[in-house]
DNA sequence: ACCTGAACACCGTTCAAGT
DNA sequence: ACCTGAACACCGTTCAAGT
C-alpha cells in the first residue's frame, strides 16, 4: 500500500482543522472504507494516539469531515423566490457531494445529527415555504419534503459502487444487456436509454456518469408538486 | 456484553439462508454498529470461520440481509392506475424499514448494488410512468425521480441517532429549546409544530417518532409533481 | 461437505511516560 | 500542552487439519 518513501512532512504543526482536513483528503484519495485512525496518523506522519489530542473519536472525526464537506451549501434566502431557493439548495448539495463522492455514504446518516449550521438550513426553508405559502402542519411537512428531496437523489447517484469494481461491473453489463421482452418489456423497449442511466440499471455512479437531465427533471418535479399543494397557489 | 450461559443451541443445522436471517436477527436486536462476524458466529453456536462457508465476506453478508429486509416490497402493478401504484411503493418500502430500523443506514447505498429483485422494481416503475404520460428522456427521469423519492425520506427517519443516545438527547432537546425569534423567526414562530417532529430538529428517529403526516404529504408532492410534468396530463 | 482451531494482519482506544 | 510508545481487547479472513 505505502510505497512513498516517508518525507516525515516538515514539523507536524496539529490541529483540529488540520486532522479533520488531512482525515477528508485520506478518504478523497484512497476512499472511505479503508479508512483508518491508523492510516491517518502514519499520512499525517505522527502516532494514532496523537490523533485523539483533537478528536474524541473515529465517529466525530469523521462527522466534522460531512461537516467540512457541506459547509456552506445552503444558499442565500433574498425573502422572494422561494423557487429559485430551492433549485439553489438542490444544486449546491449535489455540487458538494460531488466534490468529495467518496463520503456520500455518511451524508444520508450524518445530516440527522450534524449540529453545526443546521438551524439555518430549517430556518430557511421555513422561510421559503411560507412564502410558497404553507403553514402549520403543512409547512412542517414542506421542510421535511424539502429534506428527504437534498438526500434522495445525490446520495444514490454518488453511492460508491462496489469494492470490486472489476467483477461487479462486468456482470451488471451483461444483466442488463441479457434484458429480454418476455420478462421486463418496458425495461427492454428502453433499453438504450435507461442503460448505465437509470437507478438500478447502471454500473458506475454519478463521477463516472452523472445523471444531469434526471436531477434537473426531479427538481421541477418537486417544485411543480409543492405549488400544486401550496393552499396560497 | 454476554450474560446468556450460551445454551449452545442444538445441532446448528446450518445454510445460507439461516446465517443470513441469523445476522439480521442479530442487528435487529443489538444494532448495526458493534456487528461483527465473530459475534454472529457466537449467537450461532459456530466458529467464526464457519460464517464463510456460506458468505464469502461480511461485506456481502450484509447485502444479502438488505435484500431479505426489502424482499416483496415492489407492488403488484395493474396496468391502470399509477398514483395507487406510487403511493404502495413509497408506503411498502417505508414499511419493510420501519421493521428493521438498524438496517436504515445501508439501504441508501445497497439500493444502487442490489441484484436479486431490482429489474423488476425498474420494470413497474417504467410501466406506470408509462401510463402517467412519459415517453423517452423523460420517462428515465420519472424512474429516476421514483428512486431518489423512494430512498429520501425513509432513510433520513430511520437513521440512527448517535451513539451516546443519553447525552446527545439531552443537547439536542437544549439547542432547539434556547432557539430565539432574533437568530431564527421562522422557527421560533413554529417551534411547537417542528419540535422533535423535523428532521434537523428532532432528537429521536423514525422508531420512537414516526413523521406519518409529513410522509402522506411528501407523497403527494411528488404525485402532484409528476402530474404536472406529464405531458399527456 | 462442513466445521474446528489457530494464526495473520489488522483495528479503535487508553494510558503511563516523556518533553 | 502535546506527543510517544506500548498495551488491551478486539476485528475480518485464511488455511491446514479434522470428521
């Protein structure tokens, strides 16, 4: 695995924002699985034990990287166009996930108990929504949607696809070229277009081949539906 | 951690299918992170090298338990009705979840890898977005749309809640008590309604709170939303 | 065919000890 | 205050050996 010979990087200078930084750029490089307290510290150039001067465990450690990772996705609220908010949040969590794909498998778990600039994100699309012209109930229901809407698409289009790529990959292609009409008809009547395309019937994930025109398409699926059910219109 | 004399239950009688269903008793009863092989093996009776005559890894072990939690949950499709057929797809997936909660946080990743029954989830779903009105692009994007909604909202309210339960409860429950109108109107204004009932502001998931309101109306945005965007209406 | 028993190369985390 | 060095109690997985 390690074939540098060891440059021992200059005085190790530590901090929490230098462990978390080192710790996103690890999982960058070689991914999350992988991972390790261990590999970190040798990266780092110091004893694992010192990685725990910073950071009080693996978990937090690695909740500080999603953390590091979304700081700063959620945009701007001018008080107006609740529709142009919500394709800017869309976008903006896609586009951050995209540039660190490999943690995408914590992004789902992690947004549920991420502390830091959370609040903003609800206060916000609370913010958004009453001008979309829910309340009470529905506009509870309006942030939960908006929610499950950030995490759905982009946490599927990035999740890592199996470790062995090789094998996995080379089997996928023939399942779904092996498509036949007399068992899916719809599936092989689209065929062209859905393969390596479509949740389910692809074997790279959204580094490989991102899914544009869908995402766009979702996104006015989810504004379209939240004006059909706004009481206000 | 074991307090059991360890009955050493029978002959273990042994095959794939009961060491699968065997790791997915043991997650539902003591949760998806202390997992581990040799643990399994334990709760069986067997050496932990006994596992792998059946499973070649754990990491497909635990595939194959996502697969028996969602084993069934694609609705039968009847050719006519696509909103019926939504709306049982979003409700049947929630539900196989909400009966193995521990299993939420790989759901979002095994969607993408799972290969036993997808096609056919792939198949429905182009038949009624068919029906709906869709053809070409737009049709893989109504599946697409399908995926992203099936995975969004369920995964978030199951997610787990952190590890210390005791002491991250007790520090949720003061952030969003101390949230003020200066820092945050909107949700000061509707602090009653979101309390606990939020994602990003609730301190219990999907087991001990469940967001059954929230989720009837999320389906209707996206019917609504694919409604819209139908070109044949 | 199926499982044991032991081993290998790892983990996360703690803690006394150094500076 | 910050890091070393060693140790503890684990991992997943492999493999020869037994039956």
């Amino acid at each position: 695995m390690t074939t540098k010979p060891k440059p021992r990087a200059a005085p190790p200078e530590l901090s929490r924002e230098a462990v978390v930084a080192a710790a996103l750029a690890w999982v960058d490089a070689h991914g999350l699985e992988p991972f390790s307290v261990r590999a970190l510290a040798k990266s780092i150039g110091v004893f694992p034990a010192a990685i725990y001067w910073y950071v009080p465990s693996r978990e937090l450690l690695l909740a500080e990287v999603v953390a590091e990772v979304l700081r700063g996705f959620v945009p701007e609220w001018d008080g107006v166009d609740w529709r142009a908010y919500v394709t800017a949040l869309l976008h903006n969590f896609r586009a951050a996930v995209r540039r660190h794909p490999n943690v995408a498998p914590l992004i789902g778990t992690q947004l549920v108990s991420n502390t830091s600039i959370d609040f903003a994100l609800a206060e916000r699309n609370l913010a958004a929504m009453a001008v979309a012209g829910f309340s009470g109930e529905a506009l509870v229901g309006a942030h939960n949607t908006l929610m499950a809407a950030l995490a759905g698409f982009t946490t599927q289009e990035f999740a890592p696809v199996p470790q062995n790529a090789q094998a996995w990959q080379q089997a996928m292609r023939r399942r779904v070229a092996a498509i036949t009409a007399a068992d899916y008809p719809a599936l092989a009547a689209n065929l062209p277009s859905m393969t390596n395309r479509a949740f389910v019937l692809r074997w790279e994930n959204g580094v490989a081949a991102p899914l544009d025109d869908s995402f766009a398409m979702f996104i006015r699926v989810v504004i379209a539906g939240l004006e059909a059910l706004a009481p206000g219109g």
